[in-house]
C-alpha cells in the first residue's frame, strides 16, 4: 500500500523539496546580503592598486666560448642568471628602498603587504623580458622599471670588484700552500721507499703464494675420502656390502679428479642393462632420480693392481658354471674350482682390509697437512694485505704528487688570466617602453569584478549553508524520506494540534460533516489504512502502537485510532502496557488503579480492570499501580490468555506498548498482535534511532504494518501541500454531492 498522501500534479515532489529549504529562508537571506556587504567593505576599505607593463632589452656582450664557438647552454645559464637575480626579493627590497617606498629596513615581506603587491617578471623573447609591477603607489609603477635596472648594474658592479679582490687574495694564499704541499709529498715518497723493506715482503709474500691453492686441493682430497665413508656407511647399515664393490669405493677416494676410469662411482641406469648406464658423479648437485650403483671393475676393462684378482674370479665362475653342466658337484675338477675360487674370496678380503687401513693412514695425513696449511694461512694473509696497502699508498702518493702539480700549474695561470675573467657573462639591460601604464584608473578594486565576486559569494553561503545543514541533519521531515529509509508503508500523518483537541478522546462526532476536522481526518486514513492490511480477519484485531524513542506521540495516536473505530460501531479497547510510563488514565482524567497489572499478577479479575466510557463502543484499561519489576509481567503467558480473551469480546483492541529502543519488554509484546505500528515524531526523531527499532523489531519477527509520521507543522510551506490535497479531496466531495442533490429529481 503507497503513502496516505494524495499525489497532485506532476513536478509536486520536486516543489516540495524546493520548498523545504524556505525553513532557512532567513538564514539565506542574511547569508546573500552578508556576501554582498563583504565586497562593499572590500570595495570601501581595499586601497587601490595601479599596475604597469614594461619591456627591458638584454644583450649579453662578453660570453664563455668553446672550442667551436659560443655555447648556447651557456647563453641560456647566463640568461636564466640574469632573470633569476633581478626577481630576487632582496634586488626588488634594495629597489623599493631607493624609490623611497616602505621604511628604510622594511622586508620584502612587509613591503609586499603594504605599497608593493606584486612584481612578476618574465621572457619574452631572445632579447626581451617583460615586468610587471602592481603597486599602490602610482609612483612606483612609472619608476620601478628603470630602478631596478640601475640596481642591477649597481649591484653587479660592486660585486665585481668585490669578488677580484677577495680572489685575487685568496689565489695567492692557496699558490703558497700548494707549493708547500709539493715539497712535502716529495719527500714523504723518499722516505716511503727507504723506510719500506718492499722486496724483501715481495719475495716472502711470493714463497706463500701457494698456500690457498694447496688448501683447496687438500679440502677437496678430503671431501672425497668422507664421501666415499659416507656412502660404505650407509651401504653397510642397509646390507652387507661386497668386498669389491667396498674395494671400488676406496679406489675411488684415491683419484684428486674424475678421469675415464669410472670405477667406485655412483651411477643410475637408464634401464635396465648396466652398460646403458648414465654415468653420474657423487658430488653432482642434482639429486638422483633412481636407486643408484657403484661401478665394479667387472663393468670396466684395462684394470690392473687388485682388480686381477676380480678378473680371475669373474673367469673362475665361468669355469664353475661350464663345469656344472658336465660334472657333478663332488667331482674332482668341480672341487677345485670351488678351492680356487674360494682362496680368490680370501685374496679380495686381505686386499680389502689392506685397503681400509690405508684409507684411514692417508684421510689422517691429508687432515694433518689441511692443519699445517690452515695455520699458515694468517701469515700470508697478513703478508698480502700488508703489500697491498703498500701498492697502495704509494699509488695514492704518486697521484697525489701529480695533482698538486696540475693544481699549482692551473692556479697560476687563473691568477694571470683573473683580469680577463672578471669580465666574463656581462649584460646590457635597457628600458625600452611601457606596453601597458595604468597609473591614474586603478587596476583593483573594480566595481564589475566585485559586484560578481559579491554575489556569487552572498549565492554561494546562502545556497550552500542550508545544504550543508540539510544535509548533516537525520531528522525525519517527511513521509517519503521515512519511507526510504524504512522501506516501510505510510499509513499516514498526523498534524501539530493542540494536545487539549488530541487528547479529549471522549468526544463526540462533528455536527457538520461537510466541515471536516483535518486531524481528525487523518486519523480516520490511518483506521482506514489498518482495515485494509488486516482484512476479514475472524476474532478482535490486535494492532500494537510502539515508538523508537519516548514522547513520540504514541498514546495519543493509539487513543485517537481507538476513538475512530468506536465512531464506525467497532467495539474497541484501548490497553495500556507501558508499565513505566503509560499515560493513558491521564487521558480519561481517572487513576491508574485498578490496571492491568493487577490483573497479570492475579489481584483483581480481568473485568474489574476494563472501564468504560460515555460512548458505548469505547472501553479503556489503564497499567495500574506498578513497580520496577513489573515490566517483567508483560512476558508471562499470562499476558496472551487474557488477549485471547479479549479477542472473543471486542472487535479491535490496541495496545499503547512501550518505546523499542532501550526496553526489553517491547519486542517481547508483539508476539500478541496482528500489527504493528512505529509512531514517529517529525522533526525529532534521528533517522537513525528509526532505522535502529525497524531493525530491532524485523529481528523478533514483528508484523509491521507501516508508521505514522506525527506532529507535521502545517504552519509551514514545505508541509502544506500534505494538507491541501487531503483536505481538498473531502471538500471535493461533498460539493459534487450537492450538484448531485440539487439535480436528482424527486421520487413521487
């Protein structure tokens, strides 16, 4: 169901949230004409300012030149230079001094607030610079110009001068020195080469050249004779290893380098027969991807030493294994094959034992001779470094000697030449002509300039304040913002009355129905409303009126709604169960005892707490004496047995519940009621304490049946378009009913 609010003509919602802003229309007014008064008092108060356009010619007469001619970086520094001392702050103070403008040590700052404003200079050209000087002195827009050109050449004159003689002093102070310093590096390098034993050191240095060389082939000897442990120790933990597979591993740790005798290596084969085996050395850094193998002299030719005795065991198997297939085992012939071939068994073991401890003599020795070079290491290290810096100091000397030399050459002849140079990157400035003096029309203020300054100034405060303000402020002013918000229904407003008319809920129906109350009206849209959301439903309808925050205008909303429905022939209740603030006895002028309370507690019975009124349809029942603790009550099961009984005896029943937010028993009520409805008051409550209880009572499975926008001041303009097209509607129509009435013929 869409808002209670009859919608008018198309562009309405726009008048009317242009006419929200009317509320500040004093505001903004005073904003406009304080903008307007700002540039009055600038125009007033603002000394003028007078402004000139000049242009200076430069010619530079005297210029670095290269090799090939004048260098045009050069030019540029020059000119740059040039540019860069004349905008100075000190030359434009020095130049303000001279003309007599400001105090006589007044700063560039000072002068720039007070008769000088600005000073801009810039390049137009090759030969041209254009400056700009703005000035509350009509004086020292005409002058400035040529003065600060004679500043210039003052300035650059003196310096000149200034700087000849202290480098001419200077030169010759730093000639002596250097001079001085030649001599002594001269003999500093004599003495270098007598006090310095260098050959001697060299020949020394020379004997132990060899150490780190004879450590790295010591380290590596010895890396091989732990991996070749390493690998019998592991091969002995996982099985027994073969005497020649062992014998391999050690002949292996006797070689300094791989060479083509593979034998006592680690292999992994690329299938499954050993000669098509990928030859992989043991210290490879890529890992192996398969089970690997030691390379035995059975898989290699041309061994020698105890590989012969492998050689003759290989070809003693093959003679056992021919043998076999003629003779039986106990023949003689097979007999003596085993013999041999167990004393070669034998041969291969003493070879390995003799091996192993030959092994272990020669891992002592290497480690012994690794000691011995590791402890002459220190020596050659300190011998080496010694040499070096020997070397070189006496290079830095020997450079040194000639530096000074160059120095003191080149020194003389700048001393010769210090005459020639003094003159070098000098300029020429002339005044040429003012493209532009205005030293009679001011340039600033003018009154077209802030005329516009003032009001888009006076515009800007007026529009942009209300904005703002608009914008910061939460408050709920209308019911298509609240419906926004909440994505709730507006089941209607309520207008500012006085609270004698809204709260005398006793009274009688108006004698002229053609002059409708207006806030009694909308309190008949909000029945209106409600009847159509609950429908036909069987039993009393139970419709729960709640707020976000207390004084929202809840209780007189909920006895008001109640009045309307009596006014129809609905038998209705009105409830009281707020029991720490409930107002309702207040509206009929009676106690609060007896109550409802007393009849959650079981102290009176549910018919001596419901009182009656003049009008028949209209029952009330007030909270009754409570306590700190009875809001507690509201959650017993009481509380629904006694609805229950009502429902059965009234056709709508309301409950006036406390506010949601910061109370517990509120969202605890709703399990009793069919509808509920958040009572706001305009222009008080925040957004977002609506948002909050929304929120709250969505959580606890509250049937929401919208809210009701209270205490709509009509008095104003952005809210009096609610009012003119409800009221108009109703006197609408009753003025087509007297056309109809006036033009009905009448019945015989």
């Amino acid at each position: 169901m869409s808002a209670p609010i009859k919608k008018g003509a198309p562009g309405v919602d726009m008048l009317h949230y242009a006419v929200g802003y009317l509320k500040y229309g004093r505001m903004m007014i005073l904003l406009l004409l304080l903008g307007v008064l700002a540039g009055v008092c600038y125009y007033t108060y603002s000394p003028a300012v007078y402004h000139s356009r000049s242009l200076i010619d430069y010619k530079f007469f005297a210029l670095p030149v290269a090799a090939d001619g004048v260098d045009g970086s050069s030019v540029a520094r020059a000119v740059r230079s040039v540019q860069g001392q004349l905008s100075s702050r000190q030359m434009i103070a020095w130049t303000a001094h001279s003309l007599g403008v400001g105090r006589a040590n007044a700063s560039f700052e000072e002068l720039r607030s007070g008769p000088l404003r600005k000073i801009e200079l810039g390049l137009l050209d090759g030969a041209t610079m254009q400056l700009d000087v703005f000035s509350t002195n009509p004086n020292v827009v005409r002058e400035f110009p040529q003065a600060l050109i004679n500043q210039y050449d003052s300035y650059t004159r003196e310096k000149r001068f200034e700087f000849f003689e202290v480098a001419l002093k200077r030169y010759n102070e730093e000639l002596g020195l250097l001079k001085k310093k030649i001599d002594e590096s001269l003999q500093v390098k004599t003495s270098f080469e007598r006090d310095n034993e260098i050959n001697e050191l060299l020949i020394k240095q020379n004997s132990l050249a060899q150490i780190p060389l004879d450590i790295l082939r010591v380290q590596h000897r010895m890396r091989q004779y732990d991996e070749v442990r390493g690998i019998v120790q592991s091969r002995s933990q996982n099985s027994v290893i073969a005497p020649l597979e062992h014998l391999s591993l050690l002949e292996s740790a006797k070689k300094s380098s791989l060479d083509e005798n593979p034998v006592g290596q680690l292999v992994v084969p690329a299938s499954g027969d050993l000669k098509d085996a990928l030859l992989v050395p043991s210290n490879s850094p890529a890992p192996l991807a398969a089970p690997s193998i030691v390379v035995q002299p059975s898989m290699v030719e041309g061994l020698n030493s105890w590989q012969m005795l492998e050689r003759d065991k290989r070809k003693v198997e093959t003679e056992i294994a021919e043998a076999s297939r003629v003779y039986l085992e106990d023949h003689e012939i097979l007999k003596a094959l085993r013999t041999k071939q167990r004393q070669i068994d034998e041969s291969l073991t003493t070879e390995l034992e003799v091996e192993r401890k030959r092994f272990e003599v020669e891992r002592l020795r290497l480690g012994d001779q690794l000691k011995e070079l590791e402890a002459k290491l220190p020596e050659y290290s300190e011998m080496t470094e010694k040499l070096n810096k020997l070397r070189q100091d006496y290079k830095l000397g020997h450079e040194g000697d000639l530096a000074w030399t160059k120095a003191y050459t080149d020194l003389s002849k700048m001393i010769a030449t210090i005459n020639f140079g003094g003159d070098k990157d000098r300029v020429d400035l002339q005044f040429r002509e003012f493209a532009l003096l205005r030293d009679v029309d001011p340039v600033s203020p003018t009154k077209s300039k802030l005329a516009i300054l003032a009001a888009v100034l006076g515009l800007g405060l007026a529009i942009g304040v209300p904005l703002g303000l608009e914008q910061l402020n939460d408050k709920i002013t209308s019911l298509a913002a609240l419906e926004k918000l909440t994505g709730l229904k507006g089941l209607g407003i309520v207008p500012t009355s006085s609270s004698t008319f809204l709260e005398s809920v006793t009274r009688g129906i108006e004698s002229d129905p053609r002059k409708p109350n207006h806030v009694l009206e909308c309190y008949r849209v909000l029945r209106a409303h409600l009847g159509l959301q609950l429908g036909n439903r069987e039993g009393a309808k139970v419709v729960m009126f709640t707020s976000a925050r207390p004084s929202e205008g809840k209780t007189v909303t909920a006895a008001n709604l109640a009045w309307t429905l009596q006014s129809i022939g609905a038998k209705t209740l009105l409830v009281d169960l707020d029991f720490r603030k409930g107002r309702v006895h207040n509206l009929f002028g009676v106690d609060r005892y007896p109550g409802f309370c007393q009849a959650l507690t079981g102290e009176l019975v549910l018919e001596d707490v419901v009182r009656h009124t003049h009008l028949a349809n209209f029952h009330y029942c007030t909270r009754g004496n409570t306590s700190a603790g009875s809001a507690e009550l509201l959650c017993r099961l009481s509380l629904e047995e006694n609805v229950a009984i009502w429902r059965q005896q009234y056709d709508w029943i309301i409950l006036d519940t406390p506010p949601v937010l910061g109370l517990s028993e509120t969202t605890n009520l709703q399990r009793v009621a069919d509808a509920v409805v958040l009572v706001v008051k305009a222009e008080k409550t925040h957004g977002r304490d609506v948002t909050e209880a929304v929120e709250q009572l969505m959580r606890a499975g509250a049937p929401m049946a919208g809210f009701v926008l209270n205490n709509i001041d009509m008095s104003k303009v952005s809210n009096y378009y609610y009012y003119y097209y409800s009221s108009s509607y109703y006197y609408q129509a009753f003025e087509e009913d007297d056309v109809a009435g006036r033009s009905a013929p009448v019945s015989a």
